[in-house]
C-alpha cells in the first residue's frame, strides 16, 4: 500500500454516515457545537450558503447572514463533529457556484430568489 491508500482509508473513517444536503444559495440553520470550559450548549447560526468547496472530509462551506446591520460569514468543515445538524430553511435559485457578489450587497438587493416546490 502506497501513502495516498493510507491516507484515503483514514480520510474515510473520518467522514460521517449521513452528509447534510443542501446547495449553494439556500438558506440554512447551522447547529454548531460550542464547549465552555467543561459544559457543552448548541449554537444556532442561519444565512444564506455562498460557497461550497473541497471534497471527501475536507469539504467546507461558508455561510453568510446579517447581524445587526453588519456582514457576519462562518466556515465549517461538512464533517466536522462539531456540526451537529444543517437544516434548509429555504431552496434558493441560483445560476453560480459562489456567491460572492452577495458581499458587495445589503438589504433586499442582497436576497437569493427562492425556489417554490
């Protein structure tokens, strides 16, 4: 066995059972894990996914929202541990893989059309 073997065997230990699906442009509720000293709550962050990257468990995405007047973006890692669950809110429609014009916008110029199923 040759070390990119290894590497993927270990690679896919690491990945979970059930990968969240969603796509860039919907709107999403991040359920992150946060450990205060030895006490552990859950943390919830919603925005809008801007990009997706990556791949196997390396595989990250950027979501985006606006708190109070201000531009806040989180990363995570889609197999992280500390990614208790992501739940779609909204199925937006968009015609690119990364979404960072949305930066340069506030307001309503900065909404995603939704998809309507």
């Amino acid at each position: 066995m040759n070390a990119s073997e290894v590497i993927k065997g270990i690679e896919e230990k690491e990945l979970k059972a059930e990968a969240p699906e969603f796509r860039v442009g919907d709107t999403v509720r991040v359920y992150n894990k946060i450990r205060e000293g030895n006490r552990e709550r859950i943390q919830m962050f919603e925005g809008i996914v801007i990009k997706k990257q990556g791949g196997s468990n390396r595989e990250t995405f950027t979501v985006r929202k606006f708190s109070s007047g201000i531009g806040v973006e989180k990363t995570w890692p889609l197999h992280s541990p500390n990614v208790e669950k992501v739940e779609v809110v909204r199925s937006g429609k968009v015609r690119r893989a990364k979404l960072n014009y949305l930066r340069d916008r506030v307001g309503k110029q900065a909404k995603v059309k939704e998809i309507v199923k």
